[in-house]
C-alpha cells in the first residue's frame, strides 16, 4: 500500500464486494469461469486482462446490468440480486463508465441530479450548485457546477460522471478504463482524485490495461485471462512490469521491438503546402510540408489537438484542403476515399466505431468493405457471400480476434477486438502506404505487441507509414523519423537516433522550433539568440532614467501623436511670432493652441490611451500639463517665475 493510509489486515476487515464463482454466458461465449473478486474498505483494487477477458462483463454483474447465470454477490456482509444498475446504486454500488453519458447542453449540476426522485417540482438550482460545489470539494475536484458539459475537457467531463455516482452515495465505484481517453496530465490528476477517495473509505475497481498506472495507483489486483481468474487479490507492492504482463497473456512480452536496418526507399508520399480548416472552420493547418519514403515509418508527435487529426483527414481524402498531396506520382489531395485506397492507402482511424467500422454490420461485412467490388468476394456485380466468409474466417483465426463467429456484429466486439478487425482489414490488402492514428490506443500489453510487430513488419516489406501517436515512447521505438506538431504547422523533423524525450517535448510545446523559421518571441529555450547592437534611438530609450538629460522628459522619448502634432504647430507659431519680434503675440498663439489642444483631447472617446513616455508619481493638473508642454516647445526660452 503505498499512496494509502494503513489498513488493518483483511483477515479480520469485512470486504464490502465479494463476488462468489461468478458464471456469465452470452451465446458461444463464456465471459466469466467461475471468478472471485473481493474488495475492502479505502482500497484501490485494478482489475487487469487482455481485450475481451472479461473485465467488463465482470463489473456489469456487480452493478446490475447483467445477471450472473450462477454465483452469488454480496454487498457489506448481505447476499444481494441486482435487476438494474438503480438497485444498484441503491447499496452504494456506481460505475463510471468508458464512455461518458452526460448531456452537452445541461449544466454540470443538472447532469448530476437528472434522474433522481428529488426535487419533483420546484427546483433550486443555486442550492444544488452549491451542494455539487461542496462535494467537488470534499473530494479534491476543482470543477463549476453552472458549466456547461460542451465547455469542458474530456477530464472534467469525467470528473463529473464521478460527482454523479458520489452525489447518489456510492461508497464503492467502478472505473472502466478511465485513463483510455484522458490526456497524461489529466490521468495523473484523476489518479490523484481517486487516492483522495481511498483515503476517505471508498473503495475502488481499477479497471484498466496500463501496467505502469495500476502499479502507480492500485493496492491489489486481479487479473483475467479468457474469463478465468490468473491472479486473485495478489498485492501490486513489488511486482514488476514483465510479471504482470505473463499474468496477463500467459507468456513473455516483448516491450522494446526492434526495426531491421534497412534503408528507405524512393519517396512515395509528398505534401507541398498543405493547409486546412477544422470543424469550427479555423485553421488547422499551416503550409504543411512532408516526404515519406518506402520502407519509412514517419512518426508525428504533438498534444492532442494540434492539427495531427486534420493531418490525417487530409491525407485520406476525408477533409478538403490547399495545396498538393502527391501518391505514386498522383495527386490526391481533395479526392475520395475511394481514389486513395486504389493507388494502395490503408487507413487506421483514431475513431474505431464512427470511422472505422459499422457497428450494426457483421465481422464479414466489416473486412470486406474494401475489395468487395474484387474477386474473389465479387463475381460479376454480385457478392459471393460464401467466398466472403472464408476470407472473414481466415482474418479472424489470424489477427486472432474473440468472437462466437463472423457473423457477430462488431458493436458486440471489445474495443481491443474491434481494433483487430479494423487492422485486419486494412493489413491484409498489402498497402504501399498505411497512416495509422492511434493504433494501439486502449489495447492490453499482448495486443500492443502484436500491432507493433504488424507494423515493424509492414515496414521491413517496403510499405511507407503515416504512424500518429501521443505515446511518444511508442513513437521513439518505432519510427525512422519523428516530426513534431504544433499549433497545426511542423514545428521540427528529427531522425531517430538525435530524437530525445526533453526535445521532444519542448517542441510540442512550442518552445522549441528546429524547422529554420523564427521561433516563437522568448520560447527557443535551447538556443542563444544573437546579440546585435541596438540603434542608436533605441540605445537612447533603453537608458536608465539617471542617464538621462531630463528626468522628467527624455529628449528621444516617442510622443502621442495628437500631442507631436500641436508641439509641431507650436514650434511654427513660435517662429512666425519670433520674425514679428512680438513677444506678447508669441505667448497668446501658444495659449490658444494649448486650450484648443487640450479641449479637442477631451471632447475624443478615446477607450485605450497610449502610455505616455513619462509618468508622474501623480496625476498632472490642467495647469502643470500646459506647463510641461510649454517647457517642451519653448525650451531656455520659457519664462521663469518673476519674469512671466
């Protein structure tokens, strides 16, 4: 136990969940083998195992949603059957789930009582903003009840998913996969959120694939593997990466992947001054200029945000741009999908369900969305469904994906199983290009593995890659060169033996730009900038005040310009009355030019004044400013007091 208080040993605590051989069958499918999981008071407890071991399915029998088809649960030391999620959360029992159910035009506090008895006619909403606040607060969530969802990050999002369960008085709660789509600063302050409950008594369901982030956060764990139990309750002080991953998968990862040494080839893919807008219609893109070579992996580097999935949009014909992306010899900037996969592009979305799959539609009918028009799937304008299904199979047997058959529709996939699918088909077409965003996002240390080896493969056969990740230790493993992103324009290229995690990280930021354009003002962080001489006016308003002739008006200080204007005019009228040698004339111009000065300043709504170049302790009189003015038109010509 190491971010937690201590304990008192398990031997004489009751668990508050305990699940007793749990059995959960769907048709062809045996989620659950007889699992048992337990879970105490102010304990982090990570649930761990591939895609599609069974996690999910585990934790929607704790909360209600599925009914076991034997075993039993039991919430504080009760036996209980759950025939809903509000039964549920009836005993204290929420889950916060992957994907967040929140309305976007609601407030953060009308999200969070939407759907209780309570009030049922008049509501308060101050009052509840105020007791959401205060919740916010008891558990160290800084977060604005008045907010609308729209206006908030995906990790605020997901705070409030947490305020709703905690508002309902859960004292235990299931996380599933909360890290999958949280960026690293955002998953550290939701860590931190979750130790601050532990420590107030909750207990928490860690569910999740990232090895590193379970031995951070979890004080036990369980791991699945093909729906049995591998490890029950094991603690996570003093296991190792390796060990847990063989628990995982039952053999030994491989976390470093190594590329062969080949050469790249010709250049395949050019972009010459790409720039586009985003869906807000603002620009997302800036004269962007790239070369990918066969056998090439191109890693792009950036925060979330910075153009990279516009990037991919436009190389994939799925957003118009400017400028030229060139194929094969082919222009295909602007072109359909369709045109883009004929001169041999294979697409990997970030998206899997909006993009890259049709939920509603089978296994076959998903990897066949590409060469259905082609033999063998195609015979004369019609489709061989027998020869589809063969194809569908023989992927599926392959890429190892966990289904009753081919004909399960890929809404019912896990997400690591749905990724699967999607790179079985846009593997298996032997691409002369691949842009992949995101590949391995949300998939188990196994399944990594196997989509890097597919890619490191792809690579060493002379296929040219597009690889968009944010784990930038992915990209620093795989990649021949990596460029970096930033505020939608290539802000550096690095080869990937001068490419560090420091530099890296300084250019995504913008702080660093190794593209030969100027850097941002004050962010080259590793750069000296020049020294150059300043000009000679410049020098003269860089001077300390004591340098100065007049402590109250340096000579070279820049004037507003309505103010230069009227000295100009005074200095004219000075000289016109000087040549009369009339003296008395001279003083009455320069007053009635003073009055009418100061009288057109005032009568202008000016809404931002210039700083003026000498700024008194005080604010000036009337009088003493038209003194100041004259003084400065008059010079040793000014008359003094006795002599006015």
């Amino acid at each position: 136990m190491s971010y937690l208080e201590p304990k008192a040993d398990s031997a004489t605590v009751e668990p508050v969940v305990e699940l007793r051989d749990i059995v959960l069958r769907f048709p062809g499918v045996l989620a659950n083998d007889h699992v048992n999981f337990k879970m105490y008071p102010g304990e982090i407890h990570a649930l761990l195992g591939e895609n599609g071991a069974g996690k999910s399915s585990l934790m929607n029998v704790l909360i209600g949603l599925y009914r076991p088809t034997s075993g039993q649960i039991i919430i504080n030391g009760e036996a209980v059957s759950f025939n809903s999620p509000k039964d549920a959360i009836a005993k204290g029992v929420g889950m916060v789930h992957q994907h967040f159910m929140l309305v976007q035009n609601q407030t953060v506090t009308e999200n969070i009582i939407l759907g209780l008895d309570q009030p049922r006619f008049f509501l308060n909403l101050k009052k509840y903003d105020e007791e959401v606040r205060q919740l916010a607060e008891s558990v160290g969530v800084n977060i604005d009840p008045t907010a609308k969802i729209w206006q908030l990050s995906v990790g605020e999002q997901q705070r409030v998913e947490i305020l709703k369960i905690l508002y309902r008085g859960a004292q235990i709660l299931i996380m599933d996969e909360p890290t999958a789509v949280l960026a690293p600063q955002e998953a550290e302050e939701l860590m931190e959120t979750l130790r601050g409950m532990a420590r107030q008594g909750k207990s928490i369901a860690f569910i999740s694939h990232k090895l590193n982030e379970v031995r951070a956060v979890a004080d036990r764990l369980t791991i699945l593997r093909r729906g049995q139990a591998t490890a029950e309750g094991v603690p996570v002080e003093g296991m190792s990466r390796e060990q847990l991953a063989t628990l995982m998968v039952g053999r030994e990862v491989i976390f470093n992947q190594r590329r062969s040494d080949k050469e790249p080839g010709e250049v395949i893919l050019k972009l010459e001054n790409v720039s586009a807008l985003n869906n807000k219609n603002l620009p997302a893109l800036h004269n962007i200029n790239l070369e990918l070579r066969q056998g090439e992996i191109l890693g792009i580097a950036g925060v979330a945000g910075n153009g990279q999935s516009e990037l991919v949009e436009c190389v994939t014909g799925l957003r118009s741009c400017q400028g030229k992306i060139i194929l094969n010899g082919e222009n295909i900037a602007n072109k359909s999908p369709r045109f883009s996969i004929a001169q041999g592009l294979s697409h990997i979305p970030e998206d899997r369900i909006g993009v890259g799959s049709a939920p509603n539609l089978s296994i076959t009918k998903n990897v066949i969305m590409k060469n259905y028009r082609e033999k063998p799937i195609s015979k004369h304008w019609q489709l061989d469904y027998k020869a589809a299904k063969t194809h569908a199979e023989g992927l599926k047997s392959s890429y190892d994906i966990i289904a009753p058959n081919v004909e399960t529709q890929a809404r019912k996939l896990s997400g690591g199983n749905l990724q699967k699918l999607i790179l079985a088909r846009e593997l298996s077409s032997v691409p002369q290009i691949v842009v992949a965003m995101q590949p391995t996002r949300g998939l188990d240390v196994g399944a990594i593995e196997g989509v890097q080896e597919l890619l490191i493969g792809r690579r060493d056969e002379g296929c040219a890659i597009l690889l968009v990740s944010e784990e930038l230790d992915e990209l620093m493993r795989l990649s021949d060169r990596i460029a970096v992103m930033y505020e939608g324009e290539i802000v550096g290229i690095m080869e990937d033996e001068d490419a560090d995690i420091q530099t890296i990280g300084l250019m995504m930021t913008g702080s660093l730009r190794m593209d030969g354009k100027e850097d941002l003002p004050g962010h080259n962080l590793l750069q000296k900038e020049p020294e150059t001489e300043a000009p000679a006016d410049e020098k003269a308003e860089s001077q300390p005040p004591l340098a100065m002739a007049d402590p109250i008006e340096p000579e070279e200080a820049p004037l507003q310009e309505p103010l230069q204007t009227f000295i100009d005019d005074a200095k004219t009228a000075q000289e016109e009355t000087l040549a009369s040698e009339d003296p008395k004339n001279f003083k009455q111009e320069v007053n009635e030019r003073i009055e009418k000065f100061f009288d057109s300043i005032e009568e202008q709504d000016v809404e931002e004044k210039p700083a003026k170049p000498d700024l008194p302790e005080r604010p000036l009189t009337e009088a003493e400013e038209k003194e100041r003015v004259l003084r400065k038109v008059l010079g040793d010509k000014y008359p003094e007091d006795g002599e006015k």
